[in-house]
C-alpha cells in the first residue's frame, strides 16, 4: 500500500496540470496493479475538499466511461459529491450517476434525497434538472417518488418544467411499465398543455407510452395544428407523424371519388382554396355531420380539420431540419388530395443537395412516391442525373427514380443519360443501368426496340459483368414478345463466336434452346458448332448446351437427333459430376427406351412449358404501405414498434369530438380569448387567416345558444372580409339577422354615419339627438330583458329579429344591436362628452354610441369619466351583471380572458386595458380586473402572490378582495409597469383555496398614452425621427374603412393615441407616448386613392413602432 | 482487438438475453458511439441503458462489404437494434436505436451534433474530440434527454457550456474554474430560443455573405445538360441587445424555393418577400434557396478537351483548355480540375500551362491546381498518358470535376436591396458579400 500512495503522489502531480487521461491502456502497465491504484488516486482526489481536484477527478471520470472503461468501484466515492456546490462536478457527477445507477442501486438511492430537495427549488431550471437526473435514474425502487414528482412537475408553473416532466414518463414508462394508466393520466393533462414548449414532448410521450390511445388527441388536435409552427423542430417531427396517423383514423379519403374530384375541377378547388374559410358556419356543419353519409353519393367534402392540418403543415415545408420537411412530405402524401400532393416535390428535390446520409433516405422515399404519383416529380427530373461522383448507393437509387419516372417524352432523354452511365467505372452502377434500361424497356413499348438494339450492342462489351447482365436483360425482355424478335434471337447466336464471357454464351444457348421454333433453321447450326468446341466450354455453358440439344431434340429430332446423341455421349464423359449427372437424366427422358415409358411422354411439356415472362418491377412498389419516412419503410420490414397507417375509415367518425369545451360567454370574450392568444404567438402565427377555423370551430360549441351560426360568421368576418362586402347591400339584411359581430356592426354603423358627418354637422345633431333617445330608450328595454351577460346573446339576436321584421328603421336596430352587443353601453358617453365637448352638444348625446370620435377632435380619455358612468349606470341598469369592462372608453377596450371558468373551478377572471391613468404610479398601465364567481360557494381572500417579471417591470398589485359572494362579480385595478414591451407579467392569482398561474400580456397599442400635441408640434417631432426610427407600410384599407372616421376609430381602438388636428383629410394623425420612458409615438394614415393608404409610424423604439405598423396594418384591412 | 470484438459481440448477446421481452421498446436514440477511419470506437455515450459497443461490428461488417467508406448503408438493421450513421470529417457518427424512428430525424440530429462540435471545437476531428471529451460529453448530455433532443440551439448550449479557448484552458487549469456556465441559461425559455438575452458588442456589426454555388453537367459537346444554383446567405451578426432585423431583395422572385433558419418570420416571406427575423448572435445560416431552372444558368467556365486512347498504342492524348464566359468581367479564381482517369492509365506526361498538376499513380487521380484564369492567356494542360502494356483500350472516359470562384458576384443576379434594423437604437455596421461558386460541376468527356 504504502508503494502505490508513493505512485499516487506522482500521478496525481502530473495529472493535476494536464488533459484529463482518457482511461487506461493495458499495455503501458501492469492492469491489475495500475488500476487499483489508478482509482485510489481518483477517490482522494474526489474527497479533498478543493472543488479544482474534484473537477479533475471527475473529468478523468468522465473520459474513462467516454471510452467505455468501467469506473463503476469507483460510485461511493462519486456519489458522495452529488450535493457539491460546483456546478460542473455537479453535473459530471450526474452523468456519472446516470451511467452507473443502474448497476449500483442501493447506493445510488443515497443520492435521492438531493434531488427531492431539487425538485421544490424556486428556481425553475433546477427543478427541471433535478427531475431530469432523477428521472434518468434507473433504479426500480424509486418508481413512486418518480411517478409522484412527475405528477407534481406537470402541474409545475414553469413550462419547461412541465416540459422535463413530459420527458420523463417514457423513462418511468421503460422502467416500470405498470404506471402505463397513471402516467396516460399526466399524458392527458400535459397534451391540454397551451405551451409550444411541453407540445413536442408530451406527443413524444404520448408515442411511447400509449399511442393507441388516439382519442386523448380529440380535445387537443386543433391546438396541436396551430401550435405545430412555434414547436422546436424535433417536436415538429414527432407531432407531424402522430397526426397523420391520426388523421388516418378520423377524415375520409380525400381520394376517395377521384373521378368526380377532377370534374369538380375549378370550382372544388377555389371552394377549398388555402386561405378561404368556410363562412357560414352552419352549411359547415351540416357538411360535416352528412360528410359520413353521404361520402359515397356525394362528391367528396373534406373536414376542414383536415384541411386545418394540411394548411399548417405546409410551411415547414420550407424548414431547414430535413426531418421536418420529410415528415411534412409524408403527411401531404398520405393525406392530402392528390391534386395537392405535388408541392411536397420541390423541398424533397432540395433536400438531395443536403449529405448523402439524408440524400439516401430522401431518395428512398421518392422512389417510393414515384410509383404512385408519377407526375409530381417530374418537372425535376434532371435533378436526379448522376454525377461520377455520387457514391454507389446514392446513384442506384437515383437510377431507380429516373426509371420510375420515364414516360414516353422522356424516355429519350432518360436513354441518353443512361447510355453515359453504361460508360462509368463504377461497375455496379453499369449493371443497375443495363437493368433500370430493361425496365424501361418493359413499361414504355416504343423504345423497346431501341432498348433492344443497345443492351445487344452491349454484348461486345470487354467488362464480363456488363454483358452478362446486358444478356440477361434482353433475355427477359425477349421473353416477353419473343415471336417478334426472332431476328435479335439470330444476332445473337451471330454473337457466340465472339462472345467468350461464359455467362452471357450460356444466356444466348438458353434463349436458342427456348426459342428454336422461331428460328428453325440456325438452331441446329449454333448446337453443331457448340458440339464442336464442346469440350473446350466452361461448365455452365455445356449444361447449356445439353439443355439445347434435349430441345432441338424434341422439336426437331430429324435433324439433330445425332448430334443431340453426340452431345450426350462427350457429356456422359465430363470430369464434372453434374454435367454426367444431367446427360444422363436427359438422356432418359428424351430418348424412348422400353424402360422409361411414363416421364418421356410428358419430356416436351416439361422442357418447351411456356415459361412466364419475368415481371421487372421495382422493389419499390407497394411500399407505401408503410408510412413513408419511417424506419420501417425504409428496411422494407416491421421495425418494433412501429404504429401501422390506418386505412381511411369507411365513415368518417363523429367531428364534434375535437370540439372544445367553451363555456356560454358573451361571444365578445371569446373572441377577446382569441385575440389574446393570437398575440401570445411570438412569432409565425402573426398571420389572422391561419388560424381561422379552429377557432371558428372552437367557438361552435356554444351551440347551444342560438347565436352559435352568428359567431361563426364572426370569425370568417375578420378572415375575409372582402367576401362579405361583395355580398352587396340586399344580404345585408340576413348578415344582420345573423351575425352578431360587434366589428362589424360598428362598420355598418360607420356607413350609416357617414353620411350626417359629411353633411352639415348642425342638422346631423338634432338627427342623432333623436336616434339616440330612442336608442337608449330601446336598450334599456332590452337590458332588462336580459338577465344575464351570458345571456344577452340569445336576447340580442332574438330582440334583432323581431326588430327586423318590423324594421321600421334599419339604423336603430343596428345601433341597438351594437349596444347589446358591446355590452358597453354607458362609457361612451364620457368619451363622447370630451370629444364632442367643442361642438358644444348636450348631454344626452352622452348616449351616443358611435365609436368614432368625430374629426377635428382629439380624444382624451378622461378621468372623470368613471363616476359618470357609474352615475349613468345606476340609472339604466337595474342588474348587477354588467361588466365593469363597460366601464370604459367602449371603442377602445378589450376584455381578456384571464383565468377561464373551467380552469378556475368556477372562477372567473377577465381583465382589459381601462385607458385610464393609473394614479399611484403614472409609469404603469392601469389594468382593470373582473372577477366572477360561478360557483355556489363564496371565494375569499382574492389577492396575488408571486409576481414574475422581465427585469425592469413593475406590478402595483390590486388590494385583496375579501369576499366574492357566489355568483357575484367585482372589479380590482391594478397597475403594470411594462417597461415598454410586450413581455407578459405572470403571477399566481390566489384564494383562499387555490392558486392559478395566470399572465398579463398587453397589446402593443396599450403601452402608449395620448398626448395632445398641434400640427406644427407633430411634424416638427415626426422631422426629428427619420430614418429607422420611421416605418412606412403600404395598405389596402378594407372596405368598410374607407372614410376618416372609420380610420380614426380603428386607429384608436387599436392604440391607446389621441387625434392630432390636420388640414386635409386624407390624412389622419395620432400621436401617444409610451407609458415608461415617454418616446414619442406618431401615426400618420394617408389614405389616396382607391382605398389604398399610407401608413407610417414614428417611434424612437423600433420594436414598438414595428409592431404597432403591425396591429395597425390589421385594424385597418380587415 | 479481434479478439475483443467478438468476446464482445457474445458480450452483446447475453446482454440482449437479459431484456425482458415485455418491458415496452424505448424510442429515440439508445446509444452513440464514434469510429475513427481505422475503425477504433472512440467514443461511447449511453442515454438509457448501456448497449455493448459490440453491436458495432454489425457496422464493421457492412464497412467491410462497401468498397468505399461513403457507400455503407446509413441504416443497418441488427437482429435487436438499429445502427443509423452519418460520416463526417472520416469519422462515423453511429446511433443506436431499438425502435421505429424517423431515420431522418437521427440522420439530421448526427449532423447537428458534428456542426455543434465544429462550432465548438473549431474542427471536429477525433484528436479535437479526444482533446475535449469531458465538453463533448456535456454537450452530447445537454443535446439529448433520454434520446430526444433537447437543446440543439447553438446559442443555448453555449450558454450552458462555454466553449473551450487557449486562454479559458489556461485560466481554468490555474484556477480551477469550470467550462460549465455559471449562470442558468434562459434562452431556453425565451421565445426566441435561438437568441440569447443581453447581448453586448462595442462594435456592431452585421455581415451577410451571399453565397452560389453552380451544379452543372456538361456534356462531351460542350451543351449543358443540366445547371442550377443553389444559394446560401450565411450571416455573422454582432448586434448589441435584441435587434429585429428586415432584409429585402431587388429580385425575390428568383428565389423559386427557399428554407429558412427557424428565426425567420415566414408570413412575412409569404406576403412582402422580405426577410424578417430577430437574427441568432453569431454565425449561422439565413436562408438557402434554389434558383428556379427555368432561368438559364450562366456557365462561367468552359473546357475544350481532348482525351482519346488509341487501340494498341498504349498510349493516350490528353488536351485540356480552359477559358472564361459569361463571368461579368469578374475573375475566375482559384480553379481547380480534377479527374479520375481510366484504371488502365499508368502514368501521365503533362506540361501545364500554368499551375501545377498532380497524378496519383495509385488512385488514378488527375488534380490541375489552376489557380486565376487570365482571358488572354487560355491555361492548358497537354501531354500524353501511358497505358498499362497488353491491357486494352479503356472504354471508359473520364470525368472532369471542376471548382472554382468568383468573387464580387452572384451569378443568378440575386441582390440584396437593404437591410434595415429595429428594436435596438445604435447605427450598426452593414456589410454584405457576393461569391459564386462550383458546386458539383462536372464535364462529361
């Protein structure tokens, strides 16, 4: 012992400066001795008390597994560091514990206590690093404190939290498959999961540990399709494939009536036309609950949940991951209208320019595709020409692509190529050319000849492997028409004087043996000149030229029965066995004796049988079975687990499944919902019309409310509005019965304002005084007929209805509409008061409803305005219901959801940006709060806790509501401070029972407050931010926003900003400060002609002014 | 060694034994295992339950059965695994799996692996490998949890690992201090995972380099049978805080296809043709693209050759010329032609007009190192080529591949209209590049 610490001593001074050793070479030392030694050095160094010695122990550890030596004896020492301080010994420690748990449990086990402490750290990171290792653990007595942390990381705040813990069922699930139903029940919670972060991995999950169980996908499809485009790539992969395997189960074949697809043609195609949505809601659901019966008679109609997967899948065609593309690639060829099929083509052709690795599996899957669907790739042919410098591998199956797709145009040039190919060094190749040209050969009759005439010529070829291959070839080729060919049958046997590679003489005698009918008169001719080199013939050729001379025998025995004879007779002699073997077989059969009476009868049949052509065909046929982009398609065999592509079901099951639940709210929160969740995608989805349907589809689920056709058409509204207005004036009636779009109404109403404001403003006053008495007449009316918020729908559209058939005046019902519909009644007032306040108007307009401030006017939303209201409000409304949401500038709030009904067991929560100063601190956002308590039990103690902020951010926190009686609502305001970002603020919103996570995100338009500033103050400011700091768009301005004031109120309700007073009007002017740092916000909307517009913000911080163009831009065109 | 491999491979059956045939097949990548040329595991690293490095043989026998190292099999099934590689560098990057997965989705993994390493490492190469092991095994950690990728951002992994300099090796053997990064990463919360947050340059710059590259088959008369060009924009961007960068082009519509790195804002693409993106910090890959064919392909090099072998001789003539066309007055650089010759050339006797040539007796490879083509000076390459006595008249005829470049120009026309900056208040540095370059562009004789 004392001999080895010596030794220690000097390694561990060497190793203390240099690398880390990788292990331990056996033959530089003794390997006993050394490594006992070798360790010891490891273990003191592992329990000095320095970090540095530590890490370097730790290190050589870590290269000694690397190199897969065993360092297991090593694992009491090791573990003992678990708990280190030293993030990187940390870590190496856990790699360590990883690798060798497994082996050493009862040890292991002491480590556990660490990461259970781990897993309540505050900080999010390490709670998902100590689930991480704890989960990799392999060490079956510590599956219940797996299965409880992994329930309890899944309900964790922190997405990536949840994400780690989405990752560690497979691991529980590999170890312990008995947890299968209780790990599906954290599945099913973490597939409802709203984060891009967890959507990846829990599918994955989901693959592994329950991928039969597609209906846990139902609820989530719709989500899983619009979140799929902001999911990290790998999960893109895992979730493409999950729901095209999905899909398989629940859409019917879209190819199911081809024929009467392509009559369709045009019409179908437009109908479903990419960015289209299905505007009426109800012809959309009658298609789909007839979709299944009628599926036969019918021509096709396809799910527009299928439709919403093929149209979100499409862009990561354009992905940089190969994987992805080849994934989205495999969707759209096993689901998608063959119409369709084709744009997968050109990112599958750019995919072969990638490494050979991904060329070869591309490839194998295009030869795959192009056996179905032909046409697709054909425009790329000459991308798959070959270069000398492919590898083998990869030139064989670009041949086997070009020869899937010759046709009779190509064709020529298709032989061109090939005949380059024949001239390769690369003699695989040669002979995989010589075979891809028979199979040419065989599909397009008019070059069979020609195809013909060049395998023959290359029988004078010097390389034995191409004229075997090329005899061969033709000798398959000839067998198929034989009769005409008797000529090539001739040249042929020409060839066997020259011709001395054995295998292409022995191919040639067979083909004369098989054909000698066809040519009667050279047959014998080639057997007598063979009989004469006989003996000089390598084996395969003499069992050839028996089998000859038994045919010839047999057809023409008059001729050559004495060579035929003579043949057998030098055979019977042949040193080699089978050749005497088989003489005397034939002789046998062929010549009758006495003895062998029965077999000879029959000797014709069995030699001149008629053999079947041999079919060339690909050994890609047929594979499509398996899921293309699989392993399994791949081999061409089951790999394990594979999951099978379903057959299209015959009927398509019941859609409603992947409805979601939403609960009977106003159908202004939902959308609201939307909005919000619209704004919380960072990042592609900042597109409206792609998540149209789902949405739309969400919303049919309050179905039971007869507003239900209504929401829907909301949805196409915002989605396409130009349809709407070519609709024309005359279904303007319907649309009203119909819809109960607040947008939309307010455009009508704009129309119908239009008009007094162009005209003399004295006149138009008194007009409207009028209307708006009854108005509010009218709408307190209808408010008291509606119990509830909830219910105001219904009421509404019923109210509007009656209305309509009276219809006495199309403007009232619209503008009462738009009351009930808002649910905002008194606000507007306020505003109205200030904006309208030079004009000098009376009071009562402070009913007015228009949304639009009048030109000429800057609106500053004033603070008093809340105790109007509250004054007006107590004298309209006798219900309690109404929302404080109300409370506030109407044209300008949106209420956000933020905590839903179901997920707040009861509770309620919504919030919107009340415009109003926010008193303790004028560097936050005043953010109004309404509580609903649905439930039967009172909710106490309402207050938030554990704020988490981007640094720099700033929450005033609204005061604890003690009480909330069931079924009452109250309203908090607490202020943000969002330091001019859109980043979200998150806290946990408590009661006396229960925590929710909820989040605050403002629109970018929120961030700012008017400021007042005069024509000559606002270009002087907007002089000083040129450059970058000015973003210029060009604009379409929708239809129903093609006058000054429509502009102005959309401006406005999209941005906190005030009116800038200006000479002309075709211009309109905004301007705001951000709330924090007061940079200037300028809004300038030029509009020319034709409805085209200009639109340019100036905003010192870029960021805001870039997406304010960009909610803007949208307010404005849609 | 021999001996090793097959106790091992009964090593790998026992093993193989001692699964119990009902746990369920795990997914995803087992095991990774790294083979220098010579055919020496390297490297191991296990994600779930050790595999023997035995399964491997499985791979050396298939290396074995390809002649070159480039046509063996990235998939081969074993009778309980399956091995899929990738060979970058002359190592092979071997990645065990049990089950159905999408071999693509290994395949590009792989390939991540091997650029994350070259970010790291510079080159990746198995002494840079061997150098690094203890960082390479953080990395392969980080990058897979229980063989599902997990962080393959290269912003995020260095954050969670610094990549090792001179001066961090020195420092960190002095002191003691770690390659691990201190602080926890947060890119992998933000939702741009592939930026970190507080960036920091005194300078700020932004570069774009265009890059095209020309694939090109010319047939023996000089006609082009196909030509395409593929281009790339790789960017270093140095930018201070979080800059939301727009880049637009005189001529977007002669982009026919496109991918993008996953930072680029696609509906924007879709609607204005704009590149719009919050850029990674450093370098990486904008966009690729192809340039629709319909386009003619400007050739920019022609050869007039003359290679012809006559019966009995023995001997061959060989004539290459060379000349620029449709190059815009810019230079053709740095030109280089290679070709394979026929096996039965033995010797070359060339003189070359200009550069230096080379043949490798053994490999049969013919490399003319041309260097600039000067229009009034054609450079040539002329001589004779000795045949191999009584063999016969090759019937084969070579293949010239030929590489070159050309700078200050993108041969498709493509050009960069400007490049603008929000979000971020300072005046950065703009630069951008052009460069034309072969791609696989080879001359039929």
């Amino acid at each position: 012992m004392s001999s080895s610490s010596a030794f220690n001593d000097d390694k561990g001074g060497s190793s203390s400066v240099g690398e880390p050793e990788y292990g331990h070479d056996p033959a530089s030392g003794g390997i006993f001795s050394s490594d006992y030694k070798r360790h010891d050095d490891l273990k003191e160094m592992l329990d000095s008390n320095k970090d540095s010695s530590k890490l370097e122990a730790m290190k050589r550890i870590v290269a000694m597994i690397a190199r897969g030596k065993n360092a297991s004896d090593l694992f009491p020492a090791v573990v003992k560091n678990v708990a280190c301080k030293n993030i990187e010994v940390k870590k190496l420690v856990y790699v360590y514990l990883v690798r060798y748990a497994e082996e050493q449990q009862d040890l292991a086990l002491l480590s556990i206590s660490t990461f259970q402490r781990g897993l309540k750290d505050p900080n999010q990171l390490i709670r998902a690093s100590a689930l991480r290792v704890l989960s990799s653990i392999r060490v079956t007595i510590i599956v219940p404190i797996m299965m409880l942390a992994i329930k309890e990381a899944a309900s964790d705040m922190s997405p990536y939290v949840r994400k780690t813990a989405a990752h560690a069922i497979p691991k529980l699930y590999s170890l312990d498959p008995e947890q299968k139903d209780q790990l599906i029940e954290v599945i099913e919670k973490l597939l409802a999961d709203k984060t891009t972060l967890v959507a990846g991995s829990v599918v994955m999950a989901f693959e592994e540990v329950c991928p039969e169980r597609i209906d846990l996908i139902h609820k989530n499809y719709r989500k899983l399709c619009n979140l799929l485009i902001d999911v990290e790539e790998w999960g893109q992969v895992v979730i493409i494939n999950m729901l095209t395997r999905y899909a398989r189960t629940q859409f019917l074949n879209p190819n199911i009536n081809e024929s009467l697809l392509e009559e369709g043609g045009g019409g179908e195609k437009t109908f479903y036309g990419s960015e289209e949505d299905e505007d009426d809601e109800e012809e959309e659901k009658e298609k789909k609950s007839e979709a299944a019966a009628l599926a036969k008679r019918k021509p096709y109609v396809m799910d527009p949940d299928h439709r919403l997967l093929l149209r979100n899948t499409k862009p990561l065609l354009q992905s940089r991951n190969a994987a992805v593309v080849m994934a989205v690639a495999q969707l759209y060829f096993h689901l998608a209208p063959k119409a369709e099929v084709g744009v997968i083509a050109k990112a599958l052709v750019r995919l072969l320019r990638s490494h050979s690795e991904v060329q070869y599996v591309v490839l194998q899957n295009v030869a795959t595709m192009t056996i179905k669907r032909r046409g697709m790739f054909e425009p790329y042919l000459k991308s798959f020409y070959i270069r000398s410098t492919d590898p083998t591998q990869i030139k064989v199956l670009k041949l086997e692509v070009l020869t899937n797709l010759a046709n009779e145009t190509n064709i020529s040039t298709i032989l061109r190529e090939f005949q380059t190919y024949i001239k390769s060094m690369d003699k695989d190749f040669v002979a995989a050319t010589i075979q891809a040209i028979g199979r040419c050969a065989t599909n397009i009759g008019e070059v069979r000849d020609t195809c013909l005439n060049g395998l023959v010529q290359l029988l004078s070829n010097r390389d034995e492997l191409v004229v075997a291959e090329s005899v061969v070839v033709i000798k398959k080729l000839l067998q198929m028409q034989p009769e005409k060919h008797s000529d090539i049958i001739k040249h042929m046997a020409k060839l066997t004087d020259n011709i001395q590679v054995p295998m292409a003489r022995a191919s040639i005698l067979w083909l004369i043996g098989e054909y000698c009918e066809h040519v009667p008169k050279i047959a014998p001719d080639v057997l007598r000149k063979m009989a004469k080199s006989f003996t000089n013939e390598e084996d395969i050729v003499k069992l050839q030229i028996i089998n000859l001379a038994a045919k010839l025998y047999l057809t023409n025995s008059k001729q050559t029965k004495l060579l035929t004879q003579y043949v057998l007779n030098l055979a019977k002699y042949d040193q080699n066995y089978d050749i005497r073997d088989r003489a005397r077989f034939i002789r046998q059969l062929i010549v009758p004796t006495e003895k062998c009476g029965a077999l000879s009868k029959y000797a014709k049949k069995l030699f001149l049988a008629l053999k079947p052509a041999p079919v060339l065909e690909s050994p890609f046929k047929d594979r499509d079975h398996f899921q293309l982009g699989s392993l399994s398609h791949l081999l061409n065999a089951k790999a394990g687990g594979y999951q099978e592509l379903p057959d299209w079901p015959e009927a398509a099951p019941d859609p409603s499944v992947r409805n979601v639940e939403v609960p009977e709210w106003t159908k202004c929160s939902s959308r609201e919902k939307r909005k919000e969740k619209k704004v919380e995608k960072p990042f592609y989805s900042d597109s409206e019309g792609e998540s149209g349907p789902t949405e739309s589809a969400d919303s049919e689920s309050d179905s039971a409310s007869g507003s239900e056709s209504g929401s829907g058409s909301e949805e196409s509204g915002s989605g396409s509005e130009s349809e709407e207005s070519e609709e024309g004036s005359e279904s303007e009636e319907e649309e009203e019965e119909e819809e109960g779009e607040e947008k939309d109404q307010k455009k009508k109403k704009n129309k119908e304002i239009k008009k007094p404001v162009q005209e003399s403003e004295s006149e138009n006053s008194s007009e409207e005084e009028e209307r708006k008495n009854e108005r509010k007449r009218r709408q307190r009316k209808n408010d008291s007929e509606s119990e509830s918020e909830e219910e105001e729908d219904e009421s509404e559209s019923e109210s509007s209805q009656s209305e309509s058939e009276d219809s006495d005046s199309e403007a009232e019902v619209k503008k009462k509409k738009v009351k009930t519909a808002q649910t905002k009644p008194p606000p507007k007032p306020a505003k109205t008061d200030n904006k309208k306040g030079k004009k000098e108007m009376s009071l009562l307009d402070l009913d007015d409803f228009e949304p639009a401030p009048s030109p000429q006017v800057t609106p500053v939303n004033n603070f008093l305005s809340n105790s109007l209201v509250t004054d007006l409000e107590g004298l309209s409304l006798s219900d309690n219901v109404l929302s404080p949401a109300t409370i506030s500038p109407s044209s300008a709030t949106k209420s956000y959801e933020l905590l839903h009904r179901i997920t707040g067991e009861g509770l309620s929560v919504e919030y919107c940006f009340s415009r109003q100063p926010f008193s303790p601190d004028a560097n936050m956002v005043a953010v109004q709060i309404e509580f609903t308590n649905n439930t039967t039990n009172d909710t106490k103690n309402l207050h938030m806790e554990d704020v988490k902020l981007q640094s720099g951010m700033r929450v005033k926190e609204f005061p604890e509501i003690e009480l909330l009686p069931a079924g009452e609502t109250t309203t908090a305001v607490m202020g943000i401070d969002f330091c001019d970002s859109t980043q979200a603020a998150n806290f946990q919103l408590c009661t006396h029972s229960r925590k929710f996570f909820v989040s605050i995100q403002p629109p970018v338009g929120e961030l700012m407050r008017p400021v007042f500033l005069t024509e000559n103050e606002f270009k002087k400011e907007q002089g000083q931010l040129m450059g970058m700091n000015e973003i210029t768009e060009k604009l379409m301005l929708d239809v129903k926003c093609r006058n000054e004031h429509a502009i102005v109120q959309r401006v406005i309700t999209a941005a906190n900003l005030s009116r800038v007073p200006c000479g002309s009007d075709k211009e309109c002017r905004f301007s705001g400060r951000t709330v924090t740092s007061s940079s200037l916000v300028l809004v300038t909307v030029a509009s020319k002609e034709e409805g085209t517009a200009q639109l340019m913000v100036n905003c010192e911080k870029m960021v805001i002014g870039t997406m304010l163009v960009k909610d803007i831009l949208l307010a404005l065109t849609q | 060694m021999l001996s090793g491999s097959l106790n091992g491979k009964q090593g790998e059956i026992r093993h193989q034994k001692g699964i119990n045939v009902s746990l369920p097949l795990t997914k995803m990548i087992h095991s990774v295992f790294l083979i220098n040329a010579s055919g020496d595991i390297f490297l191991e690293k296990h994600w779930k339950s050790v595999v023997s490095r035995s399964v491997c043989d499985y791979f050396f026998e298939a290396q074995e059965r390809a002649t070159e190292p480039e046509n063996v099999p990235p998939v081969i099934p074993t009778p309980h695994h399956y091995l899929i590689s990738v060979l970058r560098h002359r190592i092979f990057f071997v990645a065990v799996i049990q089950s159905e997965v999408p071999p693509l989705f290994v395949i590009e993994f792989l390939h991540r692996v091997v650029d994350t390493f070259q970010d790291y490492f510079g080159v990746c190469t198995e002494a840079a490998i061997k150098d690094n092991v203890v960082v390479v095994y953080e990395l392969l950690e980080e990058m897979l949890d229980n063989g599902f990728p997990l962080a393959t951002e290269s912003n995020i992994l260095k954050e969670l690992i610094k990549p090792p300099t001179i001066l961090r090796t020195m420092v960190n053997t002095i002191t003691g201090s770690t390659n691990v990064g201190e602080q926890l990463p947060t890119g992998q919360l933000s939702v741009v995972p592939w930026r970190r947050t507080g960036v920091k340059y005194t300078n700020n710059e932004a570069y774009f380099d265009v890059v095209e590259e020309i694939d090109a088959i010319i047939d023996k008369s000089g006609s082009t049978i196909t030509a395409e060009i593929q281009g790339v924009i790789d960017a270093c961007v140095k930018l201070t805080g979080m800059p939301d960068l727009t880049l637009s082009f005189m001529n977007p519509r002669l982009l026919d296809d496109v991918s993008f790195h996953p930072c680029v804002r696609f509906k924007r693409w879709e609607a204005e043709r704009i590149l719009s993106f919050i850029p990674p910090d450093g370098n990486f890959r904008l966009l690729s693209y192809h340039v629709s064919s319909q386009n003619l392909v400007a050739i920019p090099v022609y050869v007039k050759h003359n290679i012809s072998f006559r019966e009995g001789s023995f001997q061959g003539h060989f004539d290459l010329t060379l000349w620029p066309k449709q190059t815009m007055g810019k230079a053709v650089e740095s030109v280089l032609v290679s070709s394979q010759l026929p096996r039965g050339v033995l010797n070359t006797n060339l003189s070359a007009s200009q550069g230096i040539y080379t043949f490798d007796p053994v490999t049969k490879l013919l490399s003319w190192d041309v260097g600039k083509i000067n229009p009034q000076k054609l450079p040539s390459l002329k001589g004779t080529m000795s045949l191999q006595a009584g063999a016969s008249k090759p019937d084969e005829n070579p293949t010239i591949n030929i590489q070159f470049k050309i700078q200050q120009m993108a041969i498709s026309g493509l050009k960069v209209n400007r490049l603008d900056m929000y979000g971020e208040k300072y005046k950065p540095f703009k630069g951008i590049k052009y460069m034309t370059k072969a791609g696989k562009f080879q001359v039929r004789t």
